[in-house]
C-alpha cells in the first residue's frame, strides 16, 4: 500500500506543480479503517483532465496511473481552490486485485 500512497501523492503533487500555476499547495494523508485518503490542496479552480499522450511522451499518465492504483479519486472545486483527492485501500477487493 504504500507503494500505491507515494505514486498518488507524487502524480498529485507533479501535476499541482506542471499544470495549475499555484502558488502553493497542501498535501493531507488522512489515515482511514480501511485504507489512506491522500488530498492535494491547491489555489487553482479549474479541475485536472485526463489526457491521451503519445506513446512517446514523457509526461500525460498521473491521472491515468492514479486510476489504476486508487479505489477511488475526484476532485472538489470551491471559490477559490481545489481539492484533488485519491483513496488506496489496504485492500483491493478480488475483482481488482
């Protein structure tokens, strides 16, 4: 699990970091029963956008990576910031292990 909770958080951070113009950011892991909930606060409204890079690319995968190892993720928009958030349970359930 804590292989998955670093990939989330690095993909959350780089983005913060490439695509937003922030000028600061937040990152809160919060410790759930089942699971890490790893939420990247940052000043920009507009939400991240999945994108389909060339197989050559270097850059254009976070989001689809943090799919791929997260239960579940989104996004909630205020005023004024957003949150980005990633769930990685201790356990994937049988389906998606």
């Amino acid at each position: 699990m804590a292989d998955s909770v670093t990939l989330c958080a690095h993909e959350l951070l780089a983005n913060v970091d490439r695509h937003t113009g922030s000028p600061h950011c937040t990152i809160t892991l919060r410790h759930r029963p089942d699971g890490v909930r790893v939420t990247v606060t940052d000043t920009n409204t507009d939400p991240p956008t999945s994108r389909e890079p060339d197989e050559d690319a270097e850059s254009g995968r976070g989001l689809a990576l943090i799919n791929g190892v997260a239960e579940h993720f989104g996004t909630v928009i205020r005023r004024d910031s957003k949150d980005v958030w990633a769930e990685i349970l201790t356990s994937r359930p049988a389906a998606l292990a």
